[in-house]
C-alpha cells in the first residue's frame, strides 16, 4: 500500500475549519489503495510574512527525513509557495512534491497560459519567484490577490456572510486575471482551493479552475510509480546533489541539536551503526 506524508504549512490549531475539510477531502481524492496521511508545522501561524516562514522550513525538512524513515513512499508539500522543496529532494531519495510547482506544471497542460489568484498580497512577490524559478515567465497570464488574511478565509469555512464576500474576491480577482490573458486560473493556495471545493465552485466565466490539491496528489502517486518502476525519481546531478554520507554523519548531530531536528539525528546513529556492522 502506498504511503504519502502531506505536509500543511499552517497546524490544526490555527485552521480549524480548514484542517478537517482538507483531510476529508484527500479521502475522497486519493486512489483506494493509497494512504494518506496529513500533518502540520509544529508552529505554523500562517502571518504570511517570510521570516516565520523560514522558520517553518526546519519543521518541514525534519518531517521529510522523518517520513522517509517512517517508510513513507512520498511527501506532498501542500503550500503554494513550496516551502523547503528543494532543500528536501537533495536529502531524501523518496519523491518530494511541492503544490505551487505542480500547481503550475499541471495548468501549462489545461491552456496555454496560467493565473495565479492568492489569498492576500504579500504572496505576490514570492510566486513571482518560484514562476521564474520554474521557468514558466511566458506562461503567466497575471498575479491576482484577493486582499483576506489565511485566517479570515478560514473563517469564511463556516460563516455565512464572510463566504458571500470571500467568494465575490475571488470572482472578481479571477475575473481580472481572465482579462489579462489567463486560460487557466490557479487559486493559490491549499486552503483557498479547499474554500472554493466545499462552495461548490469549479469555474469562472468558462475558464477552469485547477484544483490543486487533487493535482498534488495524483501527481504524487504517479511519482511513487515512477520510482518503483525505474529504481529513482530525482536527479543527484547539481542541483539536488546529495552531501556525501561523511558529510552527513559529521554534521547531522550538531544540526539536530541546535535546530531541535531528531530525525536528522536518528540519521547520523544509523550511519554510525551500519559502520560498526
């Protein structure tokens, strides 16, 4: 049975209408045969602002190196700003897939340009980013923002007159990025695609939106194929190079004490372990 570690960038606490949704949904998207499990940061506040951001990665890096121990097959990322993506796949050999950049290369099949519409405008400068990053500058129709905080959206989960004006945002911001181009919109970001699945909206003005989620994992999935299939999925060549096993074993402990990082850890002892065998 396959096994996949979806990582949320925000925690239970601070999402308490989208988290549960989120969970549900995944058991209805997912393959029967799959097992999916959901986890968030162990701070996770979702200010938007890039230093606590940052600051998340070293939770997420640790639970990538924890699920492959764990015997997971794959982690999803399911942050539209694919937080610590990299840095992940040059430490595991397990696939590692980020929901901004699946997001983005599943929309590049749907038209043949792409609108990312956020939650709030201090994303807008880091998917410009991550689409160049990408290499898809000429694919993107447009950046959009709805002006609403992660938290009042996640208020809008249950009520009534927050939803109404939750949903007009994002019509008009959609409607904005379709002027500018766009054939496809992405509603960037795992709680805005939940909001919009669990109000029934699919579509604006006959353009598509892409569920992402659903994207993450089934691109997932068919990543843990792959791998089976061929015996690796990401290259070792420059960019997701992997630091030697010394390189490993010398610096693991001294990381997983000053960052609080106990899989890296548990890395380092079984280095040292298969040595002494």
């Amino acid at each position: 049975m396959p096994r996949i570690l979806y990582l949320s960038m925000s925690r239970e606490e601070y999402s308490p209408n989208y988290f549960p949704f989120l969970r549900s949904y995944i058991e209805q998207v997912k393959s029967p045969e799959t097992e999916v499990d959901l986890r968030g940061t162990r701070v996770g506040r979702i200010d938007s602002f890039r230093f606590f951001e940052t600051l998340d990665w070293i939770s997420i890096l640790d639970s990538v190196v924890g699920a492959e121990q764990e015997g997971y097959d794959a982690v999803a990322i399911g942050n539209i700003l694919d937080p610590a993506l990299r840095e992940a796949r040059s430490m595991v050999d397990i696939p590692v897939l980020g929901l901004g950049e699946t997001s983005m290369l599943t929309a590049c099949m749907m038209g043949s340009t792409f609108a990312l519409v956020g939650v709030n405008p201090y994303f807008g400068g880091r998917f410009e980013e991550n689409v160049a990053k990408y290499g898809l500058k000429e694919r993107l129709a447009s950046i959009e923002c709805m002006g609403l905080t992660p938290h009042e959206l996640d208020a809008c989960f249950s009520d009534e007159s927050g939803r109404d004006k939750a949903i007009e945002s994002f019509t008009e911001a959609a409607r904005a990025s379709l002027a500018k181009g766009a054939e496809v919109v992405i509603p960037a970001g795992g709680r805005l695609t939940a909001f919009l699945n669990a109000v029934g909206i699919r579509e604006v003005d006959g353009a598509p939106l892409l569920d992402g989620t659903v994207s993450l994992v089934a691109a997932t999935e068919a990543a843990i194929r792959i791998r089976e299939q061929s015996g690796s999925f990401v290259s070792r060549r420059r960019l997701y190079a992997k630091a030697a096993e010394s390189s490993i074993r010398q610096a693991a402990v001294e990381y997983a004490e000053g960052y609080n990082l106990p899989a890296l850890g548990r890395i380092a002892t079984d280095l040292t372990d298969s040595e002494k065998e």
